[in-house]
C-alpha cells in the first residue's frame, strides 16, 4: 500500500522494507542498546535524507518497532525505490479495478438470473 493511508505501521513496514532491500538500500540493525536508543530518536517508517561530507545525498529510513534496523542507501538506490513504488501504486490501482470489474460482472450475473429482483421468480409463494 503505497498511498499507504490506513495502514498500520507494521504493515507499512511491511510494504515498504522490502522495496528498500530490493533496491539497495543497506539494512544496519539496532543490535547494541545505544543503537536502538538513537533509532528511537529519528522519524519512523518515512525515508529522510541527508547530505554526506562528500557532497552525495543519503537516504535513510528508520524502523525502531518492526525490523529494529535503519535503512540507508544513496541516490541510486533512492531512485530505484521510487521506481519500484510508483510500480507497486500501478499495481494495486490495477489490481482494485479488477476487483470492482469482477464484483460488478458477479453482479450482473446475479440480475440476469434473477430479473424479478425479489429473491425468487414468479409463481412462487404467489400461488400461481
């Protein structure tokens, strides 16, 4: 879910921690306690930026609750994560639609069998 409204933070996580491994960003677990103090300290599960001593731009995404890691990665693997969001966002819209295409044809079935729209046809429970 990638216009992730309505989400929970874990399945944001979820949704999203994937991709950044997927495009290159370097998982860093919070494995000592003054790690996971300081990961406690930064946004979570929104990817941030910074500019390094050399100039590049570094991207970070901190998750204190799920993985207990940061993500970092560079511009490269920033733009790759992006890329691959916009196709996940595609995905679902697509995937919504033929949802609500499948459900609408059911639908249609469903009236095309039963026209009267009472639940049964004509004659019965009217002594016909």
């Amino acid at each position: 879910m990638l216009g992730m409204g309505g989400t929970t933070p874990q399945q944001r996580a979820m949704d999203l921690e994937p991709m950044l491994s997927a495009a290159g960003f370097h998982m860093i677990p919070a494995d000592t306690p003054e790690k996971m103090r300081h990961l406690e300290t930064l946004p979570a599960l929104k990817v941030n930026y910074y500019v390094g001593k050399d100039g590049a731009m570094r991207y970070w995404f901190a998750d204190p609750s799920y993985c207990r890691c940061l993500y970092l990665g560079d511009e490269k693997a920033y733009q790759k994560y992006e890329n691959l969001r916009v196709q996940a966002r595609i995905a679902r819209t697509e995937r919504e639609a033929a949802e609500e295409n499948y459900e609408a044809q059911q639908q249609m079935q469903m009236n095309m069998m039963n026209p009267f729209g009472f639940g049964f046809g004509p004659g019965i429970g009217f002594g016909f």
